[in-house]
C-alpha cells in the first residue's frame, strides 16, 4: 500500500460508505488494516513509535475484550503525546511497554496472530494515513514474518524493567486530561 500527499483528498469520506474509484484509497487502506485486527483470534503484537489513529485503536482494545492476547510497544515519549491512545489502552487493560527517553523506539511493525505482519513507514496516525508520502506492506511469508516475532519478543523482555515505573505516571495525566 502506499499513500501521498493525495491521501488527504479521501479524508472526507473517511467515515462515510461512499465507493472511492482511486487506486490507492486510503480509506481502503485503513479499513484494510482494521480487518487484519478484527480478524485476530488468538495475539495481536503491536509494536508503533507513535499510534494514535482511533479507528486502528478502537480496534485493538475490542480484540483485547474478546479474549485476544494484546501486547503494545511504544515509545515513551511519544505515548505521552496527547493524540497518542495510550490512555485508551490503559484504561481498558491492555498490556504497555514503553521504551525509555533517548535513542527513540522508531518501529511501526504488528504482528496478528503471529501469521502476518504489517509493516512499513508510517504511524498508525491520521497523517500517516492521510497526508503523508508513507508505505505499508502486509506479508504472511514466513522467512519475513518469524524475524519480526522474533524481535517483537526480544523487544517485549527488554522493555519490562523500564515500563511500569515510566507508565502511571505519564498515564495520570491523559486519563485527567481524557474525561475518564
Ligand atoms: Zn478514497
């Protein structure tokens, strides 16, 4: 999938059912994504420097409450963004780690159901989708996948001493500021 600058001329029917005839729609592309998440049945590794598309979120928590097992990964600066969902998933229970403040956590990879990944430059973010120059791939094949779980685990075991002690207190504020 690729997106540019002309990404944002779909934005206005972004919640609409209006049939789009561009070939590289964007709101094709997101609700793309979305269904790769609707469908995940048993993990959901989702690995972002920066997620704050509502849609794409909305979704992930909804797999969390259906039993899916979620693992979030972003970088601490960036999940105290105040576009970023980290409230959201917090306080629905879904699992954070957060990479510490200097060289950034600069990912945008997930994993569904460790049988596909998508991956690529950009953000789960409303630019991403609709404004930037971006890429995403989505691949099942194994030679590319298996090195991706592999580094989602590797990434999940060197976040966990860091992840609790940076996450309430950037949480404190967003759930304040969030109305919940
Ligand atoms: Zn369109």
């Amino acid at each position: 999938m690729f997106f540019s600058n002309e990404s944002n001329l779909c934005r206005a029917h972004a919640s609409s059912d209006e049939i789009c005839l561009k070939d590289c729609c964007p709101v094709r592309y997101l609700r793309e994504v979305e269904s790769y998440i609707n469908r995940a049945e048993r993990s959901l590794d989702v690995c972002m420097y920066i997620l704050s598309c509502q849609l794409l979120s909305n979704a992930i928590v909804n797999a969390h409450k259906r039993g899916v097992f979620v693992r979030i990964i972003m970088d601490r600066h960036m999940a105290s963004n105040e576009s970023a969902q980290t409230a959201l998933f917090y306080n629905n229970g879904v699992p954070i780690r957060l990479k510490d403040l200097g060289v950034l956590m600069h990912h945008k990879f997930a994993i569904v159901d460790n049988d596909i990944v998508i991956t690529g430059s950009m953000n789960w973010t409303m630019s991403g989708f609709f404004g930037n120059f971006e890429n995403l791939l989505v691949t099942n094949h194994r030679l590319l996948l298996q090195p991706f779980i592999d580094e989602f685990d590797s990434l999940w075991k060197t976040f966990s001493n860091f992840s609790n002690m940076y996450l309430e207190p950037l949480i404190e504020p967003l759930v304040a500021n969030s109305g919940q």
